[in-house]
C-alpha cells in the first residue's frame, strides 16, 4: 500500500533488535549490516485516494541506514 506520513511519527517504541528479529538476515542483504531494530509508533497518513488517517506505523531501522519497510498495521480513527 502506498501512502505518505504527514507530520512525525509520535509514540514511538522498539519491540524486536538484533537475533529477535526474523528477517534481520533479508534486511542485511538487501540494505547493509547495522543494528537492525524493528519499531512501531502513530502518525497521520495521506492515503493514495487522498484520505487522511490516524494509524500505527511498524517499520525497520538501522543506524546509518535509516527507517525502511514503513507498513501500516492498524487504523486508529
């Protein structure tokens, strides 16, 4: 799904790092070796038909390398 993040992402907590992470392994070959830590936090969305929404965001992210994979999981409104 496409959709971009208006504003910043609040709330924001880590619940997977390093070997508690399944696809540490995909995520190193694809963007590089770090200290991968997999995130959730909210934020407000623009979705492709235009929409605005309140949701929870889940992602992965390294130092150095950045947040990648942002996905929705839940609407909040």
């Amino acid at each position: 799904m496409d959709f971009t993040v208006i504003g910043d992402i609040t709330d924001i907590e880590t619940f997977g790092v390093g070997r508690g992470i399944r696809e540490r392994r995909r995520l190193e070959r694809r963007y590089g070796k770090g200290r991968w830590r997999k995130r959730k936090g909210r934020a407000k969305v623009r979705l492709p038909d235009g929409t605005v929404r309140h949701a929870e965001l889940h992602w992965y992210e390294a130092t150095g390398i950045g947040r990648k994979e942002l996905k929705i999981k839940r609407y909040l409104d």
